[in-house]
C-alpha cells in the first residue's frame, strides 16, 4: 500500500496535485483542518468499495495505484496512512484481514496501531522528501499549478497541521475502527450496487461529505484532469450518498446494526485512501461484523434497559466496548453521582458531534453551562434551549429543569451526563463518523459549500468584468488568481477595505432582508410613473404615495448598501447625504434645493469614449445617518421631513433608530422598510464565501461564533475577518470566540437576567473559570436592581453547595447558607448607606457589589428550577407604599395633633388599632347603629373621611384592609350621613389654599362676600384677641368659604389666621364648647346652604 | 367624644398624679422666672407632653391652651417646597422638625430665628420669653442639633427651648449641657392602675382589679398605652372580668404569627413567606426596630433557656445594623435567618 501511494505520488502529481487540492479547499470551508484527514479517510473506503464492485483486489491494486496518487499528497498520507491501518485490517487482502477481525477487536487494534506507525514513518519521509514542491503542489493544486511558490510554506504549516490532527485522530481512533472494522460490509454491498450505477454527474450532485463535494466542483472546474481519479471520487460520492441510504436501511433492519452502521459509513469516507483495500474489507468487515455482534448485543441490553426509542448512534456503539457511559434514563432522573473535582475535558476529532443536536439541562458536574455549549460547539455539534424530537441528546445535570424532563420523558429522547457527552466527543470519528445525523450534516454541509464555490466562481467573474479593467494592479498574485478561478488567495494588494470590496454587487448578494429590497427596488422602479400620476395610487403594496422611503434597523445589516445597490440597478446618480455633512434647517432647504428639481449631469455627458445615455439623468438623494442629525441640525428632522413630502426626486432615508421621538415628523410621510437582523445562515453562507477567497480558513462553527457575537452585524464580522487575516491563516473555534468577544459590544443586561446568571450557579461551580471581576462586572450592568433583584430571589435556589447532604443535615446546610447569605446582604445594606448616605462613598460600589451581590451568591448559587419565576424586586413597592402609608399617618397625626400627644410612631401603634376598633370595627359589625357615634369621634379628632379610609388602610393582619366586610348599605349610610353634616377642620392646608382662589374669581357672590366678611372678621378677631371659640369649618362650605377667607382676611392676617382651628383643651369648657361648637356649626351649615344656592344663582346669572 | 386618654388628660401641674416631685419642681421652675432650657426625656407615655402642658400652663396661664395649627411653607436651598405644621398659641410654639425628615434644618433655622428675633407681642403676658417646644428631639438631624445649639444662647431674652426625647443618646453634647435636663420616668404599675381606677370610676365602668393590673403590666408602664388599652377592652366587652382577654394591637397580633411561623418551620421557603408579612408590617409604618423588639420576645417565649442568651445577642446585633443600614427588611430578614439557622443547629445537636 505504502510503496503504491508514493509510486501514485511520484507518477501522477498533477492530478494528485488537483485532488489534493480539492480536499484542501474543502477543508479550508470545513470546519478545520482535521476535517479534510477524514475526508481522506472516508475516500479510500469508497474507492475501496468501487473497485471492490467492479474488479478484483488485483485489479483495485492496480486501480488503487493510479487513484491514490491524487490524494498521496502530503497531507493525505497521514491520514490515509490511519485508515489504511483500519482500512488494511480488514481491507487489504481479504484473506489477512478475516482472520485479524476474527481475533477480536483488540487484536484489530494492535494491528491497527502497527501499522499506523510503518504510515507514521513513509509519511514523514514523503514529506520530508516532497516538503515544499510536492507538498505545495498537492495542496493547492487547482489553485496552484498556476500559482507561485509561496504557497509553499503554507502548504507545509497545513501539512504540519494535518499531521498533528492526524495524532488526534489515531488516538480517537482506535476505538472506533474495531466497530468500523465489523460494520461496513453489508453497507459496502449496497454501496458497490449504487457506485457502479451513479456516474460522475450523480458525483457531483450527491457529493454528500463537504470534503468530497469541493474537489468535485473544484474538478469539474479544470475539466476532469484526471479522469481516473475523478472516477474514483465520484464512485466515492456516490457510495456515499448510498451509504446515508443504506444506513437508512441499516437502520431499520436492527438496532444492533445501527450501532454498527456509523462506524461502517465511516469507513466509506474513507474510500479515498486506499482504493485495493475495499474488496477485502468487505469479507474481513463482515466477519467482524459477526465477531462484533454479541457485544452490539451486550450494549443492545444496556440500551434495552434504556427506555430508547431511537437506536443508539455511533457513540452507543463506542460505549459498548469501554466502561463509562452513563446513560441516564429519563424515568430515574435520580442525580447523577456527584463527579467530585473537575474533569479533564476530552480532545476529540475535529466536528466530531457533526449533525447532532444536544440540549442541556440542570447543573453539570465539571462544565458550566456556557463551557458545555462551547464545547459542542467546538465540535460541530448544536446546542438548543428545550428539547424536541430532534435532540440527539439530553445532557442531563443535577436538579434538571422539570419541564425539559418532561419534554424528554414524553419524546423518549436519549439523555447522557457530562461523562457520556464527554465519551462521545473522545469516541465519535471526525465529522460525526457515518452517523444518520452526521451523514445529514455533512451533506448540508456540502451544499454550503458548493453554494460558497459557486458564489465564490461568481464573484471571481464579476471580478474579472470589473476589475479587469481597472484593478491590474494586483501584479502576479493577482493575475495568477483570475487566471485559476477561485484560488485562495492572500490578500489583493487592494487597497480597498474588505467591506467595499465585498460589497455586495447584486439583490442576490444580500444577507437577508430580500423582502424588504425587493419592496425597495419595486418602490424605486415605480417612482417616475407615480411621480406621474402625483403619488396618489398607492399601488399593490402601498408605497406608491410616497415620495420618501426610510429604512432603518440595526448597524452593519446593509441598509447603506442595500440603498445603493437598488439605486445602482435601477439606473439612478446617487447624491448622498449623511451625518458628515451639517443638516440644519436651513441647508436642508437651501441644499436641497439644488438637488431636488435637478438631473444629473450624466444623462447628458458621458466619460472617453462611451455613449451618452439618457436614462442616467435619474437622481435619487440617499440621506443617511437621519437619526445622527444632532443638537448642531437644528430643525433638521423638521425639514427634512417636509422636504419628504414634495420632493421631485425620489428619496432613500436612512436610520437606525425609527421609533425615537424625535424621528416623529417621518411618520406617514415616508415608507418604512424595517430591515432585520439576517440569520446566522443567512450570513454564514457570505461570510465563508469571503474567507474562501481570501484563502481564510474558517470552519463554519467558528464563524457562527463570530456572526453570534457581532449579532449579525455583517460589517464588523468582515473586518474582524480581515483583521484575523492580517496574521493568520486560519481561524479555530477558541480564536474566533475570543475575538468576537474581544470586539464584543457591551450588551446591557436586564435585572432578571443579571440574577439569573449569578444565581443559576454557573458562575460559582468548580469548573467555572469567570473571576471576581467578572461577577462584580455583572453587578454593574445595572448597579441600581442587581442587588435588590438577588435580594428578592436569593432564596429561590437550590443552593449547589448544599447538594451534597440529605435530610436534616441538608436542611440545616440550607439554613446555614440561607443565613450566610442574608448576613451578607445585611453588610451590603451597611456599605450601601455609605455610598447612598450622606458620605456619598462612591468608590465603596465595587464593595457593595461584593456584599451585596456576589457574596450572598456565592452561597445560595444553585439551580432555580421549581421555585417560580425570577421576581422583580418588591422593596420598591413596599418602600413606595411604606411613604405613602407614612403621608397618611402624618396627615391622620397632623389632624390629631390639637388632642393627642403622641408622635406619629405612637399614634399608629397605640392609637390606631383603637381608633380602628372604634370606627371600622363597629361599622363591621353594628351597621348604620354606629355611623353617629363613628362621625363624633372622628369630629373630636379632627379626623376626616380621608383619614377614615387612611386608617382602614393602615390596618395590618388581623386589621388587614382585605378582611374588613362592611356591605355597600352600610358604607353608603356612613358616607351620606357624614357628608350631610358639616365637621369640624383642625386647619385650612396651604395645599387647600389655591384651589378655592381661582374659585372666587369665578363667582364673586355679593351675598357670599358679605358671609365671608363677616368670617373673615371673625378670623381676624380671633387672631388678635388670641382666644375666642374654636372656628370649625364646615368641611360642606370649605369650598363655598374659603375663597373669600383666603381672598381678603387671610392676607391681612397670614400665619396666624390662616390656621383657624383653635381649640380649647379645657376639660370642662371643652365638652360644652364642642356642643356649642357643633350647634353654631349647623347653624352656619343650613345658613349656608342658603348661602350656596345664591352662589349657585350667582353663578347662572353670570 | 374623644378617647379617654386625651378625655381625661390632667390640664394642670397639681392635677397630675404621680411623680409629684418633679411637678414641683417643674412648678418652682416656672414660677421662679428664670426659666431655662428643657430637655425632657423618658419613655413614650410617660407623661412628657402633659408634665410640659401644665408647665406651660403655669408659666402663661390658660390663654396657653388657646392653640391652633399653623402651614407654613419653607423653602430649602435646592428650591424644594416643604410644608410643615405649626402648633401655636400666642406664647409658645409647638414643632416637630422631624416631619420633614432631612430638611429639618431648614425649618430649624428659619423657624427658630424668626420668633427668636421678635419680641413677645402681648405686652400684659407673664413672660417675655415665648417657647418653642421640640418634639422628637431625638430625631433631629446632627445638623439640625448645630444649627440649634447657638440659637440657644444667642436668642436667650426671647426664647426658651423645651427639646422631648425618648432618650438623651442621639442629643449632641453641647445641647444638653446647654439645657437642663428633666427626666419623666415611666409610671409604676400601681400608678398606672390608680389612674385606671380613677379614669373607670369618672365613666362609670365596673372595676376589674385584675384586669387593671394585667393592662399595666402589658402596656409596659406605657401610660397613654395602658389608658387606650383600657378603652380597647371596655369598648369590646360589655361586662370586663379579670379574666377578660386584652386584645393585642394589630401590628402586634401580625408579629405573633410571624413569631409562629417561624417556629413551626425553619426552611429558607419559610424565610420567604416570613419575609412578605414583615415586608407588611413595614410598610404599615411599624418601625423596624419595634418590630424586631417585639419579635425577639415573642421568640425568646418559645425557645430554649440556651438559646436565649444568643438569640437576645444576635436580635441586639441586627437592631445595630438597622439603625446603621437603610434597607431595613434585609436585617430584619437576616435576624429571621440567624434565627432559624441557630435554632435549627441546636435542636440537631450539631452544626457546620
């Protein structure tokens, strides 16, 4: 095999040159570099499985020979080299491999292992020996043939890279090929059957696996170099395709095959690798198979005992050989055992949880949440929020949410714990292995790619229309590049940024929001006929009354470049205004002007040599930024807005920020076209595109890391993009993450997800690696509610640090930490009053933070499943409702004061739960009987029907509000019989004051002024000779009075006057005064109620 | 029809029964003339506010009891409006800054300066002096003390201060020397049954010796607390026994559930549900401190001899940290943990 893929290498390097090529670039799209050493792997298995088909193991030597030197590059040795070893076990003579298969897996293994190291060694030597020329040749072969030396070195770091996944790889490895070794034959039959059937074009169709897919494209771009080898893949292809299918198949025939399935699909990626060995393998397969079977079986009990619908996907498989697969039944949610310490987290294959979707729930041992998602996500695997009948696995924690436990329950979906996830990611090959799930992916994944190649292909060409006659500046590299197609290239010396030169040139291009640019463009294209009939038919969608379109949405979405391009296509001369430009009211009408009526210029003159077109004198005025139109844009938005509404020429505005007030004046006079945040995939596809070309490697989940942070800001993810290219070639997972969060824009958390995220334990388990800084940085996302939202919930977990007692201990745990927590609060209040007081200690916030926030959290950190919802804050209400409750007091106090000692404190302590015996109490139960008795003490307390309701109010437990029942009757007796009497005031408020004013000057009343004069008089008597009888208002006549008190005698007599009341607090004078008072206030009361008719009559004269 | 207490509040310096010695000397004092700054302090319902009546009643005679309530309108330095009661008769006036919570020095020092600096109007009055009287002198902010302390000597001819205090702690050194200090102590148990007994027998009630002496002993040689009590129970029963039940106020019935509850359980769920009565009572203006009092004693009932000593501390502690704190159902919440977790450790014999 060995002395095969060097003659291979040694013959035909052009076309292993374009082979290797091919696999390269795709891996540049995959994922990582690993990927493409699967690829490998998976190739040599179909190729296998071809010959296997149509010719003998002889003839697939011979074959082999001529198909390997494609892929013998360098970098596929390596790999090839592992699978081989898999591969040759079972594959190469059928004879060998049988009985090694049938020894057991173990003895497979060790064969395995020998001879990766006789590969390990050629390898190095092909290297060695090819390092630059061959190496460089085979990597970029399409590209490069071309291509100039430089590519060289990179080719080298790949190939260097390739080796080191290699290693990876063979320590996974291993394990799987014993399960490999015994699945695929029945796979491989099915596979020839349809191999020898599809040709080169189901090839380039199917291209199931992403590798695999780019070298086709790639080779069908050079138009089938070497047809030998492109017959080869496409067999591979094509089996591969079968392979899904046959899974399928598998599937359904047992579970036990099942399990078996993914490993045999695995080798069918391979297929590239060593095209003699498929014939064999196919028996030694089989018979491994066989061998295989009853511990399939012993894993199918394990599985039995698990409640699984599904059958169990490669990893099951794995785990039935080795120890640690906890699966967790979802009937016993029992809590995993605490994994004590952090484990180590498993390195496994590149895109190894490939097609798999994972749901995490409840608190794992050794991973925060966050780390278990990255880490899926490092592997190519997708992580949602609740499961579903698509979750591939439920990662059970300890304290699971309930309802996700539910949801599992229900759809019999298969949960693991952190072990079994981290068996997975050690066990699963590259890419998913042959797995239904990763199989799917991968074939997405492929058409990703294939659309990246064809955007890439397209945009070359526009390049070439474009720039071919004005960008030869490029100088070789350049040229080189028009001249392959699509080649990676190193960055154009192109002085251009990366977001114009990959500007999007057609609607097509765009990242999402295509309905809203069609709306854009339909819009545009009608204005001259709407213009026409003077924007009155409003047309199919509407926008025909409007002269003006606004759009608007987040930054870095394309808005800018959405306008443009429509204006572009549609034939019109921009003139463009943004927030550079001053926006006053007065430049918006005065420069406007000079655009508004006006054509442009090129309708009428044209550059050297080129035709003077007509249709160019269209103008459209692009204002940008409108939200940016600043202090210094006085009445701007104002005029702008008028000019929206007779402009002659069409206008595009654009905004981030529709709904601020300010942007007010634009509504109902322009067309809004919302556009949104595009969707991952929507730029992902773009994005890859760009790294394509620019010869990037960016794996997809790494860009989906980047697009997540940036949320989807297009522009920022390219010049992050072109910032990373600046020093690197390639981009992992890690990198991306970091730089996304390094160019993170700070996101503002809202309270309930500050608690959350402290509280929900994350942040405080072993494994978490955020620093003190961190939390007290999450406290600041909101200083004021962080503290008082953890205050209000901190008992609502299910505190970690108590997971590990039971019983009584647990509940004194609980208690120790509840107490420790709340102690801690209690210090954060103290810090709190420094800051807050009057020492205004501002420095003390990170302090506060610390006590009040972190600290308490620290302890009660745990899950908050099963105890409601995150709550707001309730001090503020209750501190609202406390003040108000306080007003009233001191306004029931202030009223009491002329009789009673006590303060305020004494009042609603000692006085209130009498007073509300006496009033609400005996109402409750006497009925009308107590109204009387209830209004003389409220009179002799000065106490008003205000306070009546204050004290009910103010009743607390067995006086609550809501347990007081007075039937309607009875309220309604109280209040008809206190309003017909008048009642005595302590005082006249100021507050009181100023209404009446404006009264008087309604209805100067000759009848009442006299009335009042005489009060008045009275008042100022009283003032002077400092006792006389109490004046009691009648509170009836306050309103009728009071004007003329305040309008006349009060300004003669202002403080002391102004508070009538005055009491005698004799004993014996008090009573007989209270009864002469009262009489006397009747008398004034039925005198006024004369008196008001005639205010009455006044007024209707008036 | 008012309440008994204030029906049958003694109206002069003799008519006042018990602590006869210091009437006296309250009767010297306002007779001799010279009559200096007050600072009375004692107990809520001692007597402060009735001994200082009458004593103002002796140095001006009735036209004293001619009082009225004044709204005055103060404006701070941030242009803020506050409005504040008066208290006033021709010859004193009757304050309490605290009303006004932070601002108190504003009114402290506009207030005080503008009678200060006029002179008594009534020319036939006794004394040339008017008096301010301050009640919850206590509460007055340290600003509001200094802005006070120099008033004091400078405005001397025209005006007398009587400060009331529940307590001289929270009175800055330089007031209190500056004034002579009066304290009303609360009333014996006896005397506050005397009183009963004499207020009964003026409204024709049968007498219940027994009930009289369980009121005294309640109302914690509370005067004003004791009278209301006695009213309570009168207005609820018609026939009083000895044995008649007194009816705890309502913040106080609230407080025995929440002492209940959290006997009955201790879980931090418990601390939850505990949390929202407490949140109650605050908000109903129970001060936290009262709360928090009247809770230990519940608590101290129902516990182990053991447990009392550290539980009294740790009350102590958190009554510290209310005064010093702002939020004040944090503290009491973490006492109610403490508690719980305390107690909880000693009923398991162990601890963490």
């Amino acid at each position: 095999m060995r002395l095969q893929a060097k003659a291979a290498k040694a013959k035909g390097r052009g076309k292993r040159k374009v082979v290797s090529d091919s696999e390269e670039e795709a891996q540049v799209v995959m994922p990582k570099k690993s990927t493409p050493k699967k690829p490998n792997s998976k190739k040599p298995i179909k190729r296998e499985s071809p010959n296997g088909e149509v010719t003998t193991t002889t003839d697939y030597f011979a074959s082999t020979g001529k198909s390997r030197p494609s892929r013998s590059t360098p970098t596929k040795p390596k790999a090839p080299s592992e699978k081989k070893i898999t591969a040759s076990t079972t594959k190469n003579t059928p004879a060998k491999s049988t009985p090694k298969p049938k020894a057991t897996p173990t003895s497979r293994a060790s064969s395995r292992r020998k001879a990766k190291a006789n590969y390990t060694e050629p390898q190095d030597d092909e290297d060695d020996e090819d390092d630059t020329a061959f190496v460089d040749k085979g990597d970029d072969s399409a590209d490069d043939i071309f291509a100039a030396d430089f590519k060289n070195s990179r080719q080298t770091k790949e190939d260097k890279y390739n080796k080191e996944d290699d290693s990876e790889e063979e320590v996974a490895k291993p394990k799987r090929k014993g399960v490999r070794a015994g699945k695929p034959s029945p796979l491989v039959d099915q596979e020839d059957q349809v191999s020898a059937a599809d040709e080169d074009v189901t090839m380039k169709d199917t291209n199931p696996d992403d590798d695999f897919v780019v070298p086709d494209a790639k080779e069908e771009i050079q138009v089938n170099k070497s047809i030998n080898g492109v017959k080869a893949r496409d067999r591979g292809n094509t089996r591969k395709r079968k392979s899904a299918d046959s899974e399928v198949h598998d599937e359904e025939k047992d579970e036990e095959e099942e399990d078996f399935d993914p490993p045999a699909k695995k080798p069918k990626s391979i297929k590239p690798k060593s095209p003699a060995k498929p014939p064999p393998a196919k028996k030694p397969r089989t018979s491994a198979h066989k061998d295989d079977v009853p511990e399939s079986r012993e894993v199918q009990e394990i599985f039995d005992s698990i409640p699984l619908v599904r059958p169990p996907t490669p990893p099951a498989a794995a785990a039935g050989e080795p120890k640690k697969f906890d699966y967790r039944n979802t009937g016993s949610r029992s809590q995993p055992a605490p994994a004590a310490g952090s484990k180590e987290i498993p390195i496994g294959a590149e895109n190894c949880l490939a097609g798999l979707t994972f749901v995490f729930t409840g608190l794992l041992d050794a991973l925060g949440r966050d780390e278990g998602q990255a880490l899926i996500k490092r592997y190519g695997g997708k992580v949602t929020g609740a499961p579903s009948t698509k979750t591939s696995y439920v990662v059970l924690g300890n304290d699971a949410g309930p309802k996700k436990l539910e949801t599992i329950a229900k759809h019999n979906i298969k949960t693991i714990n952190e072990d079994g996830l981290f068996e997975l990611i050690r066990r699963l090959p590259a890419n998913g292995g042959d797995s239904k799930a990763a199989e799917k992916f991968a074939e997405k994944q492929q058409q990703e790619a294939q659309k990246v190649k064809d955007m890439a292909a397209e945009m070359e060409k526009e390049e070439r229309r474009t720039g071919g006659a004005g960008g030869a500046g490029g100088g070789n590299a350049i040229g080189a590049r028009a001249s392959n197609g699509d080649s990676a290239s190193s960055g154009k010396i192109d002085n251009r940024l990366w977001t114009v030169k990959y500007a999007p040139t057609a609607p097509s291009m765009m990242c999402g929001n295509k309905g809203q640019i069609e709306k854009l463009q339909t819009w545009l294209r009608a204005w001259p006929s709407n213009a026409k009939t003077h924007f009155k038919k409003a047309g199919k969608d509407g926008s025909g009354v409007f002269r003006a379109v606004m759009i608007h949405g987040p930054p870095g979405i394309g808005k800018t470049t959405a306008a443009h391009l429509i204006a572009k296509l549609e034939g019109y001369d921009i003139v463009e205004s943004n927030a550079s430009d001053t926006r006053s009211k007065k430049l918006v009408e005065t420069g406007l002007k000079g655009v508004l009526d006006t054509t442009s210029l090129l309708g009428y003159f044209a550059g050297d040599g080129k035709k003077v077109d007509a249709d160019k004198k269209k103008l459209v005025l692009i204002m940008d930024e409108v939200d940016g139109m600043s202090a210094g844009d006085r009445g701007g938005v104002g005029a702008l807005a008028a000019v929206c509404k007779k402009t002659s020429v069409p206008m595009i505005l654009i905004c981030n920020e529709r709904k601020l007030p300010k942007m007010k004046p634009f509504d109902y006079n322009t067309y809004d076209l919302p556009f949104r945040k595009p969707t991952t995939e929507q730029v992902r596809a773009r994005m890859s595109t760009i790294c394509f070309r620019e010869g990037l490697r960016m794996p997809p989940n790494v860009l989906d890391a980047l697009i997540e942070g940036s949320r989807a800001d297009i522009r920022q993810i390219i010049n992050m993009i072109s910032t990373a290219k600046l020093d690197q070639e390639t981009m992992d997972f890690d990198q991306g993450k970091q730089m996304s969060k390094a160019w993170e824009k700070h996101v503002i958390l809202k309270p309930w997800d500050i608690v959350s995220k402290i509280l929900g334990g994350g942040m405080f388990a072993q494994s978490s690696n955020s620093t003190l800084n961190d939390k007290i940085e999450l406290y600041f996302n909101d200083h004021e509610f962080s503290s008082l939202m953890l205050q209000e919930n901190y008992l609502k977990t299910s505190p970690t640090l108590a997971a590990s007692y039971s019983g009584k201990e647990r509940a004194l745990k609980l208690l120790e930490l509840s107490d420790k927590a709340a102690e801690s609060i209690s210090d954060g209040d103290l810090v709190d009053r420094m800051i807050h007081g009057s020492q205004q200690q501002w420095s003390l916030m990170p302090t506060h933070a610390v006590f009040s926030f972190v600290r308490p959290a620290s302890f009660v950190a745990g899950s908050q499943a099963g105890h409601g919802p995150t709550n707001f804050t309730s001090w503020l209400g209750n501190n609202s409702k406390q003040g108000k409750l306080m007003r009233f007091i001191k306004e029931i106090q202030g009223h009491m004061r002329l009789r009673a000692s006590g303060d305020r404190h004494e009042i609603r302590q000692q006085y209130l739960p009498l007073l509300w015996y006496k009033l609400i109490g005996e109402l409750e139960k006497q009925g009308k009987d107590s109204v009387k008795d209830m209004i003389k003490l409220m009179d002799s307390y000065f106490l008003t029907k205000e306070d009546y309701d204050a004290i009910m109010e103010l009743g607390v437990g067995p006086m609550d509000m809501e347990n007081v029942k007075i039937d309607s009757a009875t309220k309604a007796a109280f209040t008809r019989l206190y309003n017909q009497k008048s009642h005595p005031l302590p005082f006249m408020k100021a507050s009181n004051v100023l209404a009446p004013k404006k009264a008087s000057k309604e209805r100067p009343d000759l009848e009442e002024a006299i009335d009042a004069s005489d009060e008045g008089e009275e008042v100022v008597a009283d003032a002077a000779n400092e006792d006389e009888e109490e004046n009691l208002d009648l509170k009836k006549d306050k309103y009728v009075r009071a004007p003329p008190k305040k309008a006349a005698p009060k300004k003669k007599a202002p403080s002391k006057a102004k508070g009538k009341a005055k009491e005698d607090l004799e004993d014996e004078l008090d009573e007989d005064e209270s009864e002469e008072d009262v009489k006397p206030k009747k008398g004034k009361g039925s005198g006024r109620g004369k008196a008001t008719p005639a205010a009455g009559r006044g007024r209707g004269r008036k | 029809m008012a309440l008994l207490v204030d029906k049958h509040r003694p109206r002069s310096l003799e008519a006042l029964s018990y602590h006869h010695d210091l009437s006296e000397r309250l009767k010297s004092l306002a007779q001799s003339g010279d009559f200096p700054h007050l600072l009375v302090y004692g107990p809520s319902g001692a007597g402060k506010k009735t001994r200082i009546v009458a004593t103002l009643k002796e140095l001006y005679g009735p036209g004293v009891e001619k009082i009225k309530i004044d709204s005055r309108v103060f404006q701070t330095t941030s242009s803020r409006k506050l409005e504040f009661n008066i208290v006033a008769s021709v010859y004193h006036l009757e304050i309490t800054p605290s009303d006004v919570g932070n601002y108190d020095r504003v009114v402290v020092q506009d207030l005080l300066k503008e009678v200060a600096q006029t002179q008594q109007v009534d020319q036939s009055a006794r004394q040339r002096f008017k008096v301010v009287v301050i009640n919850e002198a206590d509460h007055l902010t340290r600003d509001a003390q200094a802005a006070l302390r120099r008033t004091m000597e400078k405005y001397s001819p025209n005006l007398r201060l009587i400060l009331l205090a529940n307590s001289t702690a929270n009175i800055i050194a330089p007031i209190r020397s500056r004034t002579l200090l009066v304290r009303v102590a609360a009333p014996t148990e006896a005397e506050i049954c005397q009183v009963l007994r004499t207020v009964g027998v003026k409204e024709g009630w049968s007498e219940a010796e027994g009930l009289n002496k369980r009121i005294a002993r309640e109302s914690g040689r509370n005067l004003r607390r004791a009278l209301l009590m006695f009213e309570a129970v009168h207005a609820q029963n018609e026939q009083v026994t000895d044995k008649t039940s007194i009816p705890p106020p309502d913040w106080e019935a609230l407080i025995g559930q929440v002492a209940d509850e959290i006997m009955a359980e201790h879980t931090p769920q418990r601390i939850l549900q505990v949390r929202a009565k407490l949140y109650d009572l605050l908000s109903h203006c129970i001060p936290p401190t009262t709360i928090l009092k009247t809770l230990t004693f519940k608590l101290i009932l129902k516990i182990d001899d053991a447990l009392k000593a550290d539980v009294i501390r740790w009350s102590a502690f958190y009554e510290h940290r209310i005064r010093m704190g702002s939020k004040h159902i944090f503290h009491l919440e973490a006492f109610v943990a403490k508690f719980m977790r305390v107690l909880e450790s000693y009923l398991m014999g162990m601890d963490f």
